[in-house]
C-alpha cells in the first residue's frame, strides 16, 4: 500500500492527475474504507475541480473519531478549499477596481429565501463570509429583500456574482449609480394627447421641462408613504409641560420609471417622473372628477391623490408595481452611513427636521429602477431561489 501512496502523491505532485486517479482507485479497490485514502481522494477531486465533493469528504472525516494526524490533514484539505475561493474572490475585486465606479460605495442585499431552503442557504453565506452559521442565520431575509454587507461596489459586485453562483437571489447597487439616474419631480399632467398613428401620448410638466411618454414607456410604478416628523408639547406622566417627536403627516410618493421619453424635444433614455400629494399641484393640467365624500365641501389633497392613482392605474395597465417601501425603508434606515452618501433625494418636501427617509425612497425606487423585476418580487414578498 505504501509503494502505491508515494507513487499518487509523487504522479500527484507532477499534476498527472490521470495518472494519479488510477493508483488512487488501485488503492481503493482494496482499502476503500480507508480514512487516509480517503484524504487523498478529497485532495485529487479539489484540484481537479470537483471542489463541492472534496469538502463533502474533509467534513465528513472532520466529524469521525480520527488520529489527530489525520483530523489536522481533513483540516488543511478544507482551509485550502477556503483560501482558493478568498484568492479568486479578491483577484476579481481587484479587476473590478480597475474599472470606472469600482470604488463607489455600494450595497449588498439578499433577496428573500423560501423556508424550505433557509439551512442551504445559511450554509452558503456562512462559506461565503467565512462565519458560523449561527451569525449566517440573521443575514438570511424572509419576507424581504434585506442588505447584508457595505463597501466598494468591485467587493459588493464580487461577493454578489459568488453567491449568484451558489444560486442565491442578490442585489449589488452603488451611490454612483444612483447618482446617475435623470429624475425629475413633476408639478402636474396635462391632458393626453391622443394619435392615431403613435396613440396615447402623456405630458408631465416639471419646472421648465415638457416630459412626454406613452403609456408603455412606463415599465414600473414605485409607491410609498414619506413620514414628516416634529416636536409637540404633551403633559408628561409627571404632570409638566415635555416636548415628543411624533409623525406629523404621512406624505403620498409615487415615482414612473421611463424606458423611453423626450424632455423639451429632445430623446431620453431611462428615467424616472417623481412626485407627491404634498408638491403636486392638482388645480392645473389634467382636471379629474374627484369623488367627494362632502359635496358641499371643495376635493381634499387626499381625494384629489386617490383620483390621481385611479387614473395611473388605469392608462397603465401593463406597468408593474412595487409598494413595499415601508419595510424596505425599515430595512434600510438601520445603514444610515448608506443612506447620508445619497446626496440629492430629489424630493422637494418642506420638513420641520431632516428625514433619512427621503434618502431611503430615492435608494429604494433606484433599486427598482436597476432592478425591474423587484417591483413584482417585492409586491409578492417572494423571490424565486434556487438552490445549486
């Protein structure tokens, strides 16, 4: 038996792995149980790319009663595994710093795991990071897509494409994207316009520019409610005058992502229309009915908003829609480092104090806006894993 382990590791350390796998068969014809040969077996299968099967066998062995010698091998076997992938990792962010926005802060969020599949996939994120799977558990998302890691958009993007790979459900986004985005914050609309050769054209005055779509240009809706906050003065349990912050209003957002439109004339391409019950200036352009809860009484913002909605819904059949902004906003607001970098939100709205919330709707309709197919994943508070 001897002669045949210093011939495999003699074949081995030449890389005649052919030539390696046939002693090794040799060998395990007549010892097949061995743990030693079982080493070896898992040393051949890693350096021939069967990398999944040879950390099967070095976690088996790890969990058998061994020699110390060979537990400490079965050890190696798998820390080797380990630093290959940290290597071919930090060799692809190194790449990807080399390209433009490769520094940019980004973010790194896991889409929601089935139950059925949560173990698997604590599994892949505890190898991925290199922690226990006890601190894997909380990174895992139920329900919700759920950012797991900041940094560089090149270790983000790198990270994220690993556990692509293992067929996780990722999103990776930087600030320089973001950053990138035309927005423009719509006063009103005016009347369709109807063609009969293009169809329906709508019109979206935003300051001095003319945005003119169609209905199809329209790929995703993105709704949310905005939060105002403020100080009042109470009565405190002991009976004196305290100031509390509490939610002074609850402000209507709604942003249209744009495949395509023209601003003043000219072509533009991507965008998002961004506007909200608090800016929105219901008195001109398009003149809905509002269904009145007191007829004697003029529309209130609300009704006019509810009308407003009724009619996008209607001349947007195809769009998609994404309206979990309250628990991604929930999400997001715990990474306020994040959310401080996104240095315009693009939303015009008066506030008694600043709001990281505004910073956290302009970073959800932007992954979105990147991200399309989130508007329904997100609504369905599901995604689609599957497992590799």
């Amino acid at each position: 038996m001897q002669d045949l382990v210093t011939a495999f590791e003699s074949q081995f350390a030449d890389q005649q792995f052919s030539a390696a796998s046939a002693t090794l068969q040799q060998l395990l014809s007549d010892f097949p149980d061995d743990p030693q040969l079982q080493i070896l077996k898992g040393r051949l299968y890693d350096a021939t790319g069967r990398t999944d099967e040879a950390e099967a066998i070095f976690r088996r062995l790890l969990k058998a009663q061994l020699p110390a010698k060979l537990i400490t091998q079965a050890r190696q076997g798998l820390l080797a595994i380990e630093m290959a992938e940290v290597n071919a990792r930090q060799a692809r962010i190194d790449e990807l710093l080399k390209l433009a926005g490769g520094s940019s802060f980004a973010y790194l969020a896991l889409l929601p795991v089935l139950p059925e599949q949560k173990d698997w996939a604590i599994a892949k994120i505890a190898r991925v990071f290199r922690t226990d799977p006890y601190t894997a558990r909380f990174k895992i998302p139920n329900r919700y897509p759920k950012i797991i890691c900041l940094g560089t958009l090149a270790e983000m993007q790198a990270y994220g494409e690993e556990l692509q790979s293992y067929g996780l459900g990722v999103i990776w986004l930087s600030i320089e994207a973001i950053a990138q985005i035309p927005v423009y914050q719509v006063e009103y609309f005016g009347e369709p316009q109807i063609n009969p050769k293009t169809g329906q054209k709508v019109r979206a005055i935003a300051g001095i520019d003319e945005i003119i779509f169609t209905p199809d240009d329209v790929i995703a809706k993105v709704e949310g409610i905005l939060p105002t906050f403020g100080e009042i003065v109470v009565v405190n349990a002991k009976h004196k005058l305290a100031r509390k912050e509490q939610i002074l209003d609850r402000v209507q957002i709604c942003d249209l992502h744009l495949r395509n439109y023209s601003v003043n004339g000219k072509i533009g391409d991507r965008g998002i229309l961004r506007f909200h019950d608090n800016q929105y200036r219901f008195e001109l352009g398009l003149q809905l009915p509002v269904l009145r809860s007191l007829q004697h009484i003029a529309p209130t913002v609300k009704e006019h908003w509810t009308e407003l909605s009724t009619w996008l819904t209607r001349i947007l059949p195809n769009a998609k829609t994404a309206k979990d902004f309250q628990n991604f906003a929930e999400m997001s607001i715990v990474y306020p480092e994040f959310l401080k970098a996104i240095e315009a939100t693009h939303i015009n709205l008066e506030r008694p104090k600043p709001s990281l919330w505004d910073n956290a709707f302009q970073l959800y309709s932007s992954t979105v806006f990147y991200q399309p197919s989130l508007a329904t994943q997100i609504t369905a508070q599901s995604a689609d894993v599957k497992p590799k």
